[in-house]
C-alpha cells in the first residue's frame, strides 16, 4: 500500500476517471511528426552554490581519496556521461553576476578569494575557473552554456571572456588562455546575457534590461547562441519588452525560470510531505504548461517563424533545506516526487519543443533538485537522476504529436489533476519512445495508446516507481529507486495497452 493510501482513505478522498467507466487514451500522430525535441531540453545547471562545485563536482587535484581527474571527481564523470548531458550552464544564477573570470583562470596558487554573497556568505579561493568547467564539459560531451556577468561586470570583461575561450589566432586574451595550459580554443556557444537583471542580477526594469542587453550583446559578437535574462514565471510584460525592444539578430534565445514551490515563506520538507503539500506542488509542476504556452505566444506575435528560442534554463521542485545544514546551500533530498515533477516537466518540454530548445534543471549536483548528491567518497543517483537517463532517448528525436483523450483525474478534496502526461518521438533509427507519467500516488492507471499514421510490431520498456511517493536513494541504501524492466504494455494488433501502477514514470520503446 501507498504511504498516503490510508491519509487518503480517512479523508475519503480517491482518484476517479474523468469520464466514468472511460479509460484514458493516447494517440500518437506519426504522420505529423515535424519538430525536432532539441536536446538541449535535457540540460543542467551548475552553480558556485552550497556543495556543487566544491566538494560535490571538484574535489581538487590533491585529494587521494576520492579518485579523480584533474580535481573533478571520477564517479561524477561518469554519471554524467550515461545521463548525456547535452548542455551545462555556469557559474550561476545569482552568482554569475558576481563573479569575475579572470580570477579563476592562472596558477590556482595565484588566484584572488572571493565571498559568495548570495549562498552562505562562503569564502572561494577561486580554484575552480573557467578551464575548469570547460575541460569537464569536454570530457561528459556536454555544450557549455556561459553565464556572463551584467549586474557587477563590465562590458568589456564579457567581450575578454568569449575571446580567452573562442579566439584562434593571436590576442591579449587568446594568449593568456595558451601561457596558462590551452592551446586550442573550447569554442563556445551559448552564452547568457546576465541573470534574472528582475532580481539579483540588478533588480532592472525590463525596458532598462532590454537597453543593457542590446549593448552587451554587441560586444559579445555574432555568430554565438546569446540568451537574454528572462521572466520571473508568469511576468509576461518581461517577455513583451524583450521580444519588441531588443533587434532579433542581437537574441537567439529568450530565457524563463520557473520553480514548482508549494509556497515561498513555507517551502515544506522534501521528505516527510503530507499528502496536500503533494499535491500543491504537483499542481504547481503542471503550470509549467499554462507558462510555456503563454510566454510562446507573445514570442509567436514578434517571431511567427520561431526563430527565438524559449529557455527555461532554471526550473524544478524547491523545498525547505535538509535538517542541520546551511540554509544558504540549498540541500534537499529527491524522492519519487521529484520523480514525478520531472516526468511531466520534460513531457511538457517536449510537447512545446518548437519553441523550447532548451532547459536547465537546478541544479546538478547537491542542491535543490539534483540529480547527484555526495557524502564525502559516497555517491547516490536520484530518482531525477533516472527520469533524465530514461528520456534521454528523446535528444534530437523527432517530437510525435499526441492527443490525451478521457484523462483520468487525481483527486484531493474538491480539487483535481489529470493523473496522466505523455510525450512521444521518433528516433532516427525508427523506434519510436513515448514517455507516461502517473502522478496518483494510490491508483494504477490504464492507458490505451493507438497509432494514427503507423504500426509498430514490438514494445519494450523500463519503469522508475516505489512503493511510497516519500521513498529516496540514500547513502545507506544508495539503489533503493532504479528503473527495472516494465512488462505492464501489450501490444495487440495496432492498440497497446499500458498499465501504470500509482505514482511511476514509464518509458516505452515501439519497432
């Protein structure tokens, strides 16, 4: 039995079918698959924040216990490789603003000390810069995705900066990067132009924001994906001004972030949540699609063709931090209810994909909704972690339209939510994968799947559930949550039927 089963029992309160005695059924429409799902959808977020980077990715390169390459940590790698990580954004959030990158480039011995102003008030020495991440990058395959400082920095740091890592021939910067170890340049292609310039990266107007960008843009230069700091969730003025003020050969991307938080001033505690916290943050995860939606059509007024991207390069579940640790580290653990968040997240992502081309979960790494947590030599995978590694099948895949027709609802007193999200591609092998996620933590769930425009002879599929929705990988039992074989789908003729047990993410595989 579920750990709410009985919570929801006393109250009365159960999941019923939107349409009684009517299952939910899925159809997905081969014929007009169209839009790539960019795989840049499944990136991440690294921030100098808590134990990400130190003591979480980089444990320096005179630790002889943790094994580890050039300070980055060996099992971290090598998570991050299987995950295919496609794009990793750094140094912040609120902390790029701050940061200076010419004081983490040379000697280690040399670099100048900085406080992190914004979590934890922390002393850095600096040691891990920028060769840092990029040679990490390099080595998981990822694309970095630079934050540029705006708030604190100047325009001209900004311009040195894309010359030290992109130039090839000879300059001030492009010879710096070679006396201190890099011949070749890491010809990098995204870069954001500041972050949240609402907030902490300046706390602007968005007119003035839309004016600094179009300067610093400039200076940054043609030819690279530049990313404006974008809107605070639903502030759709914020997306009004940057679509309308700023020239579109200055802006490949307009950026939204978005956190699923059952409230600011009550976050609640990431593992031992009530069945109504539960749900409010299901309900708010599922927003995402309502965000999506309306910033798309204000970008869809100024670029009909779609040309702009939309990146949501921070979103996830937010919760009150871990018991005894540093409430300016943001530490929380992650159980089938971040399963569940980004399950339907990702699904949603890739249903918007001609406008989403790229996202960032926050963060990767010991804070917020990671997908790695580290204790010293030890190391976990959340359930995150294995939502993001089942539908890494979708990069670059063809997105299937589908249409989720007699949704069954998820119920909690007078209130209500489609229980089941799906999303679909096509590989380019043929094979398609079509992601089910069922959010009611005491209901299975049967889903009929037809096929409009193709047939498919073979079904396969993996499956990510527990048997409480409080359930997490922990350091003494580090594999409690995996993905197992699923054997619920039957395929006769051309319907397959799924059955989803209460609160799991599915992944099918059709040929």
């Amino acid at each position: 039995m579920k750990s709410f089963s009985v919570a929801f029992l006393m109250a009365g309160l159960f999941s019923v079918a939107g349409v009684y005695g009517q299952q939910p059924t899925l159809t997905l429409h081969a014929d007009q698959a169209k839009v790539t799902i960019n795989k840049n959808i499944y990136g991440h977020f690294a921030e100098h924040l808590g134990h990400c980077i130190y003591d979480g990715i980089y444990v320096g390169d005179t630790n002889k216990v943790i094994p580890n390459t050039e300070g980055v940590r060996n099992d971290i790698i090598a998570a991050l490789k299987k995950l295919k990580v496609p794009v990793l954004r750094w140094p912040g959030g609120c902390f790029a603003d701050t940061y200076h990158w010419k004081d983490g480039v040379g000697p280690k011995k040399d670099r100048p000390s900085m406080v992190n102003k914004w979590w934890g008030g922390v002393t850095e020495d600096n040691s891990f810069g920028t060769h840092d991440f990029l040679n990490l990058c390099e080595r998981i395959g990822a694309d970095p995705y630079l934050a540029g400082n705006v708030g604190s920095g100047t325009v001209q740091e900004f311009s040195q900066w894309v010359q030290y890592v992109n130039f090839d021939g000879k300059s001030p910067m492009s010879d710096w990067r070679k006396a201190n170890g890099r011949e070749k340049p890491w010809r990098v292609k995204y870069f954001g132009v500041g972050n949240e310039a609402w907030g902490c990266g300046g706390n602007m107007t968005a007119e003035y924001y839309a004016n600094i960008y179009r300067q610093y843009a400039t200076f940054v230069g043609d030819h690279l994906f530049r990313v404006a700091s974008g809107a605070n969730s639903d502030d759709y003025h914020w997306t009004e001004v940057m679509m309308r003020d700023i020239p579109h050969h200055l802006l490949e991307g307009v950026a939204l972030h978005y956190y699923s938080v059952i409230n600011w001033q009550a976050k609640g505690p990431a593992v031992n949540f009530t069945p109504q916290q539960y749900f409010t943050i299901l309900k708010d995860a599922l927003r995402m699609e309502e965000l999506v939606t309306k910033h798309s059509a204000i970008m869809d007024k100024y670029d009909p063709k779609k040309k702009i991207a939309l990146v949501v390069d921070e979103w996830g579940g937010w919760y009150d931090v871990e018991p005894g640790t540093n409430p300016g580290f943001l530490y929380q653990q992650n159980t089938m209810r971040d399963a569940m968040i980004a399950g339907v997240t990702l699904n949603i992502f890739n249903n918007h994909a001609d406008r989403v081309r790229m996202a960032n979960l926050a963060q990767i790494v010991n804070v917020l909704q990671a997908v790695i947590l580290t204790d010293k030599e030890k190391i976990i995978l959340t359930p995150t972690y294995h939502v993001m590694e089942m539908y890494n099948v979708h990069q670059n895949a063809e997105m299937i339209p589908v249409t989720l027709a007699n949704n069954v609802n998820f119920v909690l007193g007078n209130e209500s939510l489609p229980a089941i999200s799906a999303s679909a591609s096509k590989d380019s092998l043929g094979n398609v994968h079509i992601s089910l996620v069922n959010i009611d933590p005491d209901k299975s769930n049967t889903v009929t799947v037809k096929f409009d425009g193709a047939a498919y002879k073979k079904v396969s599929g993996r499956i990510l559930s527990s048997p409480n929705i409080q359930d997490h990988n922990s350091f003494d039992d580090p594999e409690k949550i995996k993905p197992v074989s699923f054997n619920g789908a039957e395929l006769k003729g051309d319907v397959l039927q799924v059955k989803l047990p209460p609160a799991s993410v599915v992944v099918l595989t059709l040929k």
